[in-house]
C-alpha cells in the first residue's frame, strides 16, 4: 500500500443564498435581487444558487473602492 503525503489542503468554501445573506448582513431578498440583475459573483449548481467566498470578498473589495 503506497503511504500518502499529510499536506493541507486549500478547501473553497461555496455558500449558499442564506448564508451570503448572514455573510453580507444583508436580507435575503436581497441577495436575490442581486442575482437577478447579475450584480453579485455567483453560479447555479444543479438549479441553486452557489457562492465561492473568494470571489465574494473580492466583489466586496472592489465595492468599497
């Protein structure tokens, strides 16, 4: 059996609606508002709305700009 390397592992963290809504401190309608005119970085899974944190700190970032 070959022996694997212990190395940690960078893990994407993917968000759904309700917790970018906590995340932002924002309603979740409008989190779907924003979704809707395509202001906010996300992309549908399988029908549902998902989020990568990266690329929404980054969004946020340039928001505050």
């Amino acid at each position: 059996m070959e022996e694997r390397q212990d190395r940690p592992r960078e893990r994407t963290q993917i968000m759904t609606p309700k917790e970018v809504a906590k995340y932002l401190g924002l309603h979740l309608t409008t989190v779907y508002r924003l979704l809707a005119k395509k202001q906010i970085p996300a992309t549908k899974v399988g029908g549902q709305w998902r989020f990568r944190k990266e690329f929404l700190d980054h969004w946020l970032e340039q928001k505050m700009k």
